[in-house]
C-alpha cells in the first residue's frame, strides 16, 4: 500500500477485494483494516517517512528459527 499512495497519490480510488471479503471477522472488519492501513500509509508519508525502506530494515532483523513440525522420517 505505501507504493500504491507514492505512485497515485491522495487522489485516486483503490479497489480491494478478496483480503477484504476474506477476512475473518468478516466483509466490514476486512474493509476498515483496509481503512486503517491506508491512513497510515498517507500519515507515514506525510510525515517524511519511507515505508519501504523501513519494512527493508524489519525483514533484515526476522529470523525463522524453528524445527518443522512436519519432517520427513528417515
């Protein structure tokens, strides 16, 4: 979504579909997620900050340290 507000700016309409409908707790909950994360995207960029970079900077932290629960005997 931060690319999407960078490349189109505040005036445009986003379509959004089957993460909205598809959400849990429901078609309304999925739509004001969808809300809510887009004003923060606009509140982020507005305030100078690049998102992209950031989440960069995040997924370089994440390590996946764990044992599958589904190995293949030997």
């Amino acid at each position: 979504m931060p690319a999407l507000t960078e490349i189109f700016g505040d005036d445009s309409v986003l379509q959004f579909g089957g993460g909205t409908l598809g959400h849990p707790w429901g078609n309304a909950p999925g739509a004001v997620a969808n809300r809510v994360a887009l004003e923060a995207c606009v509140q982020a960029r507005n305030e100078g900050r690049d998102l992209a970079r950031e989440a960069c900077e995040v997924w370089k932290a994440i390590k996946f340290e764990f044992e599958p629960v589904d190995k293949l005997d030997k």
